[in-house]
C-alpha cells in the first residue's frame, strides 16, 4: 500500500558562487518521470545560455530507485549527475527533481570539486526546501439511509475524511474522500454504527494523492 512522505512544496531555487562559477540550483515536484523531464527542460530553456544543466530526479517514496535519472549535462562523467542524485536519495524527499544550471567561471574545480560543487547545491536547496506531506487518497460511494446521516458526519474527522459529493433521493448517498491507510478502518467504523445498513463501494480511480 502506498505510504504519506514528503514532497517539495513549491519550486525552490538557490544560488552561490564557487571560484567565479555561478551555481543555480532549482528543486521542483516530479510525481511523474514526464513530469520530471518537462521540469529539466523549463529550467534548461530558462537558462539556455548557460555553459551546463546538470539534473537529476527521484519519483516515488524518498529514496525508491525504481524511477530515477540523472545528467551530467557535458560535466566530467560522475561529476555531477551521480552526486545530487544521492543527495536526492537520502533528502527524505520523494517525488523530487533538481537541476544544477552552472555558469563557468575560467577557474577550473576539478573533479572533486566539481562532485562538492553540486552535490553542495542540492543539500544547500533542501535545508530550505518548504515541504508538504503528500496523502495518497481513496474515494468511497455510501449509500444510507436518511437517519444515518448523522452518524456519517460524525466519524468524518476522525479518518481525515471529507465529502465530495452527495445527493439525496429516496436514501442519501456520498462520495467521501479520504487517506487511503484509513479506508479501512474507516469502513469499518461505518458498517459498526449502522449496523451493516449501509452500502459502501470504493470507487474505481486512478491514484489521487493530496
């Protein structure tokens, strides 16, 4: 079952300079590896006259490498991709993208420097990163009877739920939002109160998260 982590917040930019080079590091929200890659490729059109884009992305829980990729974008091979990709790893982040934009400054940092130089960017962007918690959700039709309601409305809080549509015919019916680790519970907790009355029924979706 997929679990609640962190994701970025919103897109976050840092910048410093080492030995005349402009470093530019910008962390957005990846949920999909498409979505990843249309963020490189804003942030590599936005600084196009740049001399390297460097990135790398994680999508899925913070550290998963089943969905991951990274480039070091013309940078000695290892230099710069494989370090912020490790950083990203181990952030406690998912669903993460960075891009490194580099501006060189005639001062050679070698390869080590190179590896600090943007593994540096990465870490300095997320120890200011503003986070959320992302929610994987599910959606739920209840169909009930009338003096049931009550009873509906009050377990809501308690499972983080929330209704997101209902309409009222010869018996009142719901479609409730809410995480997916508490949609059993919270079944359970409904069928209890009206006494197997009710008619539940997850509705079929894709994933949504919060």
């Amino acid at each position: 079952m997929a679990s609640r982590y962190l994701v970025p917040a919103t897109v976050w930019r840092v910048e410093e300079e080492i030995k005349r080079s402009r470093f530019i590091t910008t962390i957005g929200y990846a949920p999909t590896v498409e979505e990843a890659r249309a963020f490189i490729a804003s942030v590599r059109q936005e600084f196009a006259d740049a001399n390297h884009n460097c990135w790398a992305y994680v999508v899925g829980p913070p550290g998963a490498t089943a969905q991951i990729g990274m480039s070091d974008d013309g940078e000695p091979h290892g230099s710069a991709g494989r370090p912020m990709l490790t950083v990203l790893l181990h952030s406690g982040v998912g669903d993460i993208c960075a891009v490194v934009t580099r501006y060189f400054g005639g001062v050679l940092l070698g390869v080590g420097g190179l590896v600090r130089a943007y593994s540096g960017g990465v870490q300095l962007a997320l120890s200011t990163l503003p986070t959320r918690e992302r929610v994987p959700t599910a959606l739920l039709d209840v169909l009930l009877d009338y003096s049931a309601i009550t009873l509906l409305q009050r377990l809501l809080p308690a499972y983080e739920a929330s209704i997101v549509e209902q309409e009222f015919g010869v018996d009142a019916s719901f479609r409730i939002q809410l995480p997916l680790n508490q949609l059993d519970a919270f079944r359970n907790a409904l069928t209890e109160a009206t006494h197997g009355q009710a008619l539940l029924e997850v509705a079929p979706s894709e994933e949504n998260a919060l």
